[in-house]
C-alpha cells in the first residue's frame, strides 16, 4: 500500500506539470506498467481529481480544472523544494513578501512529516545568508502584480516615471513583459507617446489608476528578451554607466562576472567588449576588480578617476609608496 500510494502521489505531481502525458511516458517514468498508469489514473478520478484524456498525436492525459479539487499534495523533493523557495523569498527584492513567505512557511512545515522536518531543519541551522543589500531598491508586490495582469489583459499603463538624473516625465505605454534582473524589476513596453520600445525599472514607476485602454499586440523588440534587456539596461537604466575593453577571452569574462553585470562582445580569442551600469562608481569599481585581467575604461571618466583613487589606496594599503 505504501509503494502505491507514493506512485501515485508520483502521479499526480506529473500531471500537474502544464503538458499532456501520454500512458507509455508515464510507465515508463513511474516504471510501471501502462495498465498500472490506468488502474492508477481511475483511482485519482474516484478520489475526486479531475484527469482528463485526450486522444491523437497531441493526447495523453492531463489534470483538469476544477473547483471541487481536493488539496494538492507534495511528494518529498516537492516539499522540500518549497520550503527552500519560501525561505529565500524572504530576502526578496518584493517589499511584503518576506512576511508572507514566513506565514506560508510555518504552514507547510507543520504538516511536513518528521524525515523531512528534520531534513528542512538541517538546511535552516547549518545555512548562514548574507543580509540583503540595502542599496537595491524594493517594489510593491500589489505593483508587480497590478503590471503582469497588464500584460495579461493588455491593457495600457500609465505612471510617472523618475530617470537616472531625478527628472520625472508621466508615461503611457503598452506592457509587454517583466524581467528580472538580479535583484531589480524591469518593465519592457512600448512607449505610446515615443513610439519606441523601452526598458523601465518598476521601482522608479508610480502607476495612475485605472489602467489605459486594451492594445493589441506587437511583435516583440528581440526573440531574445534576456539580451535586448542587458543591453537596454547597461545603456540606459544605471545612473553610471560603462564600456569596458577587457584584454581576456569572452569566455573567461562570463566565468568570472555575474550575468547580470552586462553583455560581453566577443572582439577576437584574448579580447572582448563588457557593457555594464550601477548606482554607483563602488559597484562599477567592484566589477573591474572582478575580472582579473587587463582592462580599458572607454568612456567614463568618473571612473577612471575612482579607480585612480582606489589605486593610490590600495598601493599604500600594500606598503607600496609613490
């Protein structure tokens, strides 16, 4: 009883994944028998979870929407893998989730059975976090999600917007879609009244309520929205920004700086381009020290003179005396 009622827990987590499962895939991923998939499968619909078979080429089965679905269960990686998602959305960039993610944590681990209780428990005693950056700016979960439903629905927003320099413009724009970089939130939307794409960061944003009028849709700026916003961003969105010539392979550079920091350029087998923003010339100083290796600063001056600053402090740090 015991090895069936993990298989079909098994089961039931596979077929709430968002893609139809043909009997044989799942056989084989249970190992099982395709008759035992059946015989599984009419025991979770006796139960009262909706499964829903679909034949063809594209068929297979698939759990259905419902709104007398008993509560979903969790098998132990599942519940593993969400206490340790809820304990590292308390340091999130999402103002309020910290508390919310603490209540929806003590929940889920007073229902964990003892192993995994113990298991968790482990992972919290013998973790040390770094305290979070107070210079990364945090968002409203209620904006986050009032600009998602935006792009779901499509429908204009409209917000005063603060740019790197403290001007503030109000914008129009058609939401397209929200990117995550490291810790910041962007916004990617075509600006109405510029008629250009643009990349916004959602914690220099104050909506207007209600929203603009429904659009329809665009072809998006990029297939790859990853790269358009890292090169929209390193241009635009810091309040310092730089281009770096970095005397080390592309490779080498992606090895040794986070991919948020910006896109590197591939010029030949020992050299590369590096775009990146900050804050701040700290952080921008930071990166250089990074990347082990020779390096241009192309056209920020301010941070040629930091890094000069730095030089003379480290150098007398060093005992090395002009």
């Amino acid at each position: 009883m015991a090895d069936t009622s993990a298989r079909m827990l098994r089961l039931l987590s596979l077929l709430q994944m968002p893609r139809p499962w043909t009997g044989p895939e799942l056989a084989a991923r249970l190992g099982v028998s395709t008759r035992t998939v059946r015989a599984d499968v009419d025991r979770l619909r006796g139960l009262g979870y909706p499964v829903i078979a679909n034949r063809g080429a594209i068929g297979g089965y698939r759990l259905g929407a419902g709104a007398t679905l008993p509560p979903l269960l969790l098998d132990d990686e599942e519940a593993v893998a969400v206490t340790v998602g809820l304990r590292a959305a308390a340091s999130a960039s999402i103002a309020g989730v910290e508390e919310a993610s603490q209540r929806a944590l003590a929940k889920v681990e007073q229902v964990l059975p003892s192993r995994l209780r113990r298991r968790v428990a482990a992972l919290h005693s013998f973790t040390v976090a770094i305290p979070p950056d107070h210079a990364v700016p945090t968002v409203q979960a209620q904006v986050v999600s009032t600009i998602s439903a935006a792009c779901r629905d499509r429908e204009q927003l409209r917000f005063d917007y603060v740019s790197h320099d403290g001007a503030t413009t109000r914008r129009r724009v058609e939401p397209y879609r929200l990117v995550t970089w490291g810790r910041r939130w962007l916004l990617v939307a075509w600006d109405v009244d510029r008629r250009e794409w643009r990349t916004f960061r959602i914690d220099r944003m104050t909506l207007k309520i209600p929203n603009g009028p429904r659009f329809a849709p665009r072809d998006p700026p990029s297939d790859d929205l990853a790269v358009y916003v890292a090169r929209g961003v390193s241009a635009a969105a810091w309040r310092h920004r730089v281009r770096l010539r970095v005397y080390a392979s592309a490779a080498e550079v992606a090895e040794r700086l986070p991919a948020a920091v910006g896109p590197i350029e591939e010029v030949d087998d020992h050299t590369c381009l590096v775009s990146s923003g900050a804050e701040s010339l700290e952080t921008l100083a930071l990166y250089v020290g990074m990347l082990d290796a020779d390096v241009d600063v192309l056209d920020n001056p301010a941070l040629v003179d930091h890094l000069a600053r730095l030089a003379r402090r480290y150098a007398r740090a060093a005992g090395l005396h002009a």
